[in-house]
C-alpha cells in the first residue's frame, strides 16, 4: 500500500530521484504547489512545471509545459508529482507512461489517491506513492522538520 511507504522506501525514491515533473504546478507563490515546486527545486531537483493554463511561461527558470506529452525527448524525467484531484489522475498517469521511458515514480499529493492509476503504473513497475509530499518527507527524512518545531525521529548532529 502506498499511502504508508517506509521510510526506505522514500529515501531512495529522494535520492534516486534527479527531475521532476511537478503536473498542476501553480504561478501563484502563495499556492502549494508552487511552494513545493519551489522547495524541491532549492534543495537540487530539476523541477520541470506542468500546466495547460501556464503553458510557454517560464516558473522557476524552467519552460512550463502544458502536458507531459510537450516535455521535449531529450529530458529525463524520474517522477511525476501530481497536484490535480484524485478523479484526474488516470489520464496523467496513463500519458507519463506513454510518453515518459525513464519514469521510476509517480508521487500522488496529501489527499490524492487512485486505485485504478496506481495499478495500470505498478504493472509497468513504476513506483506509486500516495496521498504524500516530497517535500515533507524530504524534510522529515532530512531533519529539516526540526527548525520548524516538529519532531521528526531523527537523531542528528547538525546544528
């Protein structure tokens, strides 16, 4: 099951993963997903910004593209952070694995889960990660949570 992945799990997700495409990324900065976008791509992600309504814009020093398909060949991408509604999920998850060879993660937001997307992308051996974010569990994972008063577990020496 997906929406309790073990913390194995995530960290070698994290680690192994370079580039994301971050699908319904907002321009808004007060958004979200633009935070997490922003977050991800501060701590050495490439994060490539996927949104219809935003399309030929520029976010993050990155072209922002209006489908997964619009993403040129020549970029890699490792995972797919969906910030669309649980119901929208299938026709992204069905066009990554289509148009996205290199594809290791699909990574569903806090409240996004999908049955039926989450089988079609286990039975091509792509990893499926639900109703979580990276950027929190990057944090978690990471001991950043500690600065903001959480305790996340983690035993470190970093001041």
């Amino acid at each position: 099951m997906t929406d309790n992945p073990s913390d194995a799990l995530l960290r070698k997700i994290l680690t192994q993963t370079k580039v994301i495409a971050c699908v319904g990324v907002s321009m808004n900065p007060i958004r979200p997903s633009y935070f997490v976008a922003r977050y991800l791509g501060l701590r050495g992600f490439r994060v490539i910004p996927v949104n219809p309504g935003h399309a030929g814009k520029e976010l993050f020093g990155e072209q922002v593209y209006a489908s997964l398909n619009d993403i040129p060949k020549d970029i890699t991408i490792d995972m797919v952070d969906i910030f669309r509604r649980s119901e929208h999920v299938p026709p992204i998850v069905d066009m990554a694995l289509e148009t996205l060879p290199e594809l290791k993660t699909i990574w569903m937001q806090i409240g996004v889960h999908n049955a039926e997307a989450e089988q079609v992308a286990t039975a091509r051996r792509v990893q499926v990660i639900q109703n979580r974010c990276p950027k929190i569990e990057y944090q978690r994972l990471y001991g950043e949570l500690r600065m903001g008063g959480f305790n996340t577990g983690i035993i470190s020496s970093k001041l």
